[in-house]
C-alpha cells in the first residue's frame, strides 16, 4: 500500500524541504521505495536541496498537460525518486490544482511512500496539497508564531479529512525561552512525533545538496530525522524511541 504523506506548515522556512529530503533518504536507506513530490509551486525548493538541474520536466509541466507523470520522476543518488517544481518566475502563474489527487493517484502502487512537500500558509496552494494527502506531518519550529501558524493549518487539513499524524518541532535550540515540547503538545492537540536539534551540518548538507542522513549521518539531526522516518514505518532501528532492548532483540530474532 502506497502511503500519502503531506509535509506542511503554517510558517515558512520551519523546515518542511528538509524534513522531506531527509524522511525520504533515511527510508531509502531502510529499503523503502519514496517518491517525493514538489508540491510548493510558488516557492519551490527541493530541486536546490537536491542540486538537481534544469531543464528537466517538472510537475508544473505534468499540470500543463505537458508530460505525463512518469515523464517528471527522476532517481536522485540517494536513493528516491523525485518529482520537481520549476523554477522560473513563468512558473508563478500556476496553482496546484484540485486535480493534484488524480496526478498522485497515478503513483499509487508504484511506491511505499509518496511525500508531498507543501506550500507554507493557508492559501489555495497549500489547502489543495492537504486535501490530496491521506496523512499530514506539520512541522513547527519551538516558538509562537510557528505553532499558532501551525495550529491554523492542522484545522484545515483536518477539515479535509486528511489524518493529522503529529508535529515535528524542528530548529530546537534547547534555550529557555523556547516553548517546551509539552507546551506545543498541548497547544496542537498532537503528539509531537520528533525534536530536531538546530544543527549546522544541516546548512553544510544544503551546501553540499545532500539530504543530512547521508552528508553526515553521525550529526545530531541527522539521527533524529532517522529515527523520525524508522517510527512512521514502524521500522525496527537502533535509533528508535528506547533504541535497543531484550525484549526487541528476542522479537527481531525469534518472531517473539
Ligand atoms: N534542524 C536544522 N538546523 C539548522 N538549520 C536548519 C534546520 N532545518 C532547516 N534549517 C535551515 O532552515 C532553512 C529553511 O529550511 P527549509 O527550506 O527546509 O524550510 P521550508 O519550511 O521548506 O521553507 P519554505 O516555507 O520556504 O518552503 C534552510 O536554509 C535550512 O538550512
Ligand atoms: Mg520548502
């Protein structure tokens, strides 16, 4: 079964590209076929974190009716496939249309994960995106207009139907002045899936225009964006929640 996963936000600049490139790296790591697709028509970035170049056929063509689906999906080194926006201000005219759901229907079967990276904010763009996807991921940064910005989105998707999984709290710096996962557990009415660290080696990755998972796996938000991805496929990892214990060792081992 193909899941249909939304990476959203209410403000911008919280971490959704990074979060998608990295979910998706970390899966293909652990085996499992990720297509990811540039949903954020207006400001898109994963071909940039990616560093992958044009021309090449974009989603905004697929919307054009100017390739087909399978014309726009390309194998990146990590490991997944991506489907890209593009980039020029030409490009500013489209909208992702209600018809994104018949697009993605034709990548259900071909993958275990489509992961939608979505528009920042409230308007048509992102609204479209939310009601395609079947499951929502909302990434929050640990301050107040992110969460309030945040909180405003997961109405929405939820208005949409779609099943609103958690938040991830990223750019953590562990100050005072943060709000503490608890707060924003409690202000989103969502279980906080992933505290991701502020962690430069993430800035070095974009530079390097390599999901952080791969740049450097050893970095602290490189091991939480891995453990993010084993808990959302209920993969056994040492990086899971509580890592390795006899229980789960008997379990591996014996089926127990
Ligand atoms: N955990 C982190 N530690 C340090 N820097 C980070 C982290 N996560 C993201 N960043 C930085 O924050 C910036 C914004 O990240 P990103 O592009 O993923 O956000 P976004 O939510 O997709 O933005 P937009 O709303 O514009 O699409 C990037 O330059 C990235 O380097
Ligand atoms: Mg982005």
């Amino acid at each position: 079964m193909t899941r249909l996963i939304a990476v959203a936000s209410g403000k911008g600049g919280v971490g959704k590209t990074t979060t998608v490139v990295n979910l998706a790296a970390s899966l293909a790591k652990f085996g499992k076929n990720v297509i990811i697709v540039d949903a954020n028509l207006t400001t898109p970035n994963i071909g940039i974190h990616l560093g992958m170049k044009p021309p090449m056929k974009t989603l905004h063509d697929v919307i054009a009716g100017k390739a087909s689906i399978t014309d726009a999906i390309y194998l990146h080194d990590s490991g997944f496939r991506v489907i890209p926006a593009g980039v020029h201000l030409k490009h500013l005219k489209f909208s992702i249309p209600h018809k994104l759901w018949d697009i993605v229907l034709g990548l259900f079967g071909t993958a275990d994960a489509v992961i939608l990276d979505t528009p920042a904010g409230l308007e048509k763009g992102a609204k479209a995106v939310l009601d395609a996807a079947e499951e929502v991921i909302m990434i929050t940064n640990p301050e107040l207009p992110a969460v309030t910005d945040a909180l405003k989105t997961i109405r929405i998707a939820q208005k949409s139907g779609s099943n609103v999984l958690g938040a991830v709290i990223n750019k953590v710096h562990g100050k005072h002045w943060e709000l503490s996962a608890r707060a924003i557990e409690h202000e989103l009415e969502l279980p906080i899936l992933a505290k991701i660290p502020y962690d430069i080696s993430v800035q070095h990755a974009i530079r390097a225009k390599k999901p952080v998972v791969l740049h450097n796996p050893h970095s602290p938000a490189a091991k939480e964006f891995t453990k993010l991805a084993a808990d959302l496929f209920d993969i056994e990892h040492e990086s899971k929640s509580g890592g390795w214990n006899i229980g789960r060792i008997l379990k591996r081992i014996f089926g127990m």
